[in-house]
C-alpha cells in the first residue's frame, strides 16, 4: 500500500465514523423494537433494571464504536481500491454460491466465537476482558453488544477478515450481519422468541437461540457458541437448553 494522500486520509476516517454511526443507529433501533417487543410480550421482565440497561446501553455503545473502525477500514479499502472478495454481480458466482457463503461466514464466525469465548472464560481473562458482558444478569435486549473494548476488538475483526477470504454477494452479507445483529439480541433477550417445536426439534439441536444462551449465563462454563451447538457438542460442553 502506497503512502496515503490527505483526501484518502480524510475518506478513511469519514468512512470508520460512518461506520461508527451506522452500527450504533442498527443497535439503538433493533434493541429499542427488541425491548418494545418484550414489554407487550412479557410485561414487567424487565422491571427494576434500569441501572443494568444503562449500562448495557454504555458499553454496547462503546463497542460499536470500536466495531466501527475495521469496518469503516475496510468499506474504504472496497469503494477506493477494490479490496475484498465482496462482489455485486448475481452471476458472478453460480446461485448455489449464496446460501453456501452464508452458511459459510456463520460458521467460521461460530469456530471464532466459540474458542475466543472459552479463552475468556479463564479466569484471568474473564476478569479483563468478559466480567462486563457477564455483569448482566440476566441479560436483556439492550445487552447484544455489552462488550469490553476488549472483547469487543475480537468480535469487530470477525467478518471484516472473512470478506478477504469468503467470496460473498453484498446482499448476502447484508444478511449475515442482519443474522448477527437479530441472533445476538434475541439470544440474550431473557425470553425465548422461537417456538418450542423448532428449539426442541432435531434441527434445534444445532441451533442457539435464547434458550441455549441463557443457560450460559446461568452457569459460566457451558454452551459457548454464536449460532450453532456444533462445537459445543464435539467439545462436550454443550448442557443443554434452560427455560428463560
Ligand atoms: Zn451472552
Ligand atoms: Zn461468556
């Protein structure tokens, strides 16, 4: 990369605040539909919480500022010099390609969270880096991105690393990040919003949803996963779902 001109600085630094902006706008309003969702589906879940959604607010906050900068690098670095294996045209790969790729990103996404979830957990690290998401409990729909910064730095390389290597149709990754933001709220919601038909199901037993989450913020040293239940599973740390 050659040295950068002032006009590409200044595009740079447009681009990780707009960033900044649009994932915390996406946070304040999914969380804020989330909550309203909560309060006509389970009136009263989250009476008396104020003090911990402030925080969750706080800290979620925070990390969507930090999620902002890679991105922000990266969408630059898509517009200005043609980066990334993001593509735009519906025949460049065959139509099978875009349920793959999704596919695809969650579970790479899922093998990242999980191992760097379990480094957290130790106790060292968890102190530092993970004791701020754990501080809710239970968590609600505000909690999604209640990160430290230091957590949030893992969470904010994941799909900015994965467009280098995974070709994906923008729309496609429109819908992983739509995944992502949805899944993280849902999951830490204190109710489970799934029918118990699909969450108890064969294919539930692959999939994390509110009731596989909650049960890791019950008891710490379980069910680690993102989406799916697969490592924990193949790691025999999966325990179950709990009944939020
Ligand atoms: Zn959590
Ligand atoms: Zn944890």
């Amino acid at each position: 990369m050659g040295s950068l001109s002032a006009p590409g600085l200044w595009a740079l630094l447009v681009s990780a605040l707009a960033m900044t902006a649009i994932v915390g706008g996406r946070y304040l309003a999914t969380s804020g539909l989330f909550a309203l969702i909560t309060r006509r589906a389970r009136p009263g879940l989250y009476a008396g919480m104020d003090r911990q959604i402030r925080r969750e607010i706080f800290w979620s906050l925070l990390s969507a500022g930090i999620y902002g900068v890679p991105a922000g690098i990266v969408a630059w670095g898509w517009q200005a010099h043609g980066w990334t294996r993001i593509y735009t045209d519906f025949s460049a790969y065959p139509v099978w390609w875009m349920p793959l790729s999704v596919f695809l990103f969650l579970f790479a996404h899922d093998t990242w969270f999980y191992w760097t979830h379990r480094w957290m957990h130790r106790p060292r690290v968890f102190r530092i880096a993970h004791a701020v998401h754990h501080a809710s409990r239970p968590p609600t729909a505000w909690a999604a991105m209640s990160f430290h910064p230091v957590e949030a730095v893992t969470g904010a390389v994941v799909i900015p690393a994965l467009v280098f290597l995974i070709p994906i149709h923008v729309a496609m990754l429109g819908l992983v990040l739509t995944i992502m933001t949805v899944m993280g709220i849902t999951n830490h919601m204190g109710w489970e919003i799934f029918p118990q038909a699909l969450v108890r199901s064969r294919l539930g037993h692959w999939l994390i949803t509110a009731s596989h989450h909650h049960r890791h913020h019950e008891q710490y040293r379980c069910n680690y996963g993102l989406y799916f239940r697969f490592w924990d599973h193949l790691c025999g740390t999966d325990r179950g779902i709990s009944t939020p």
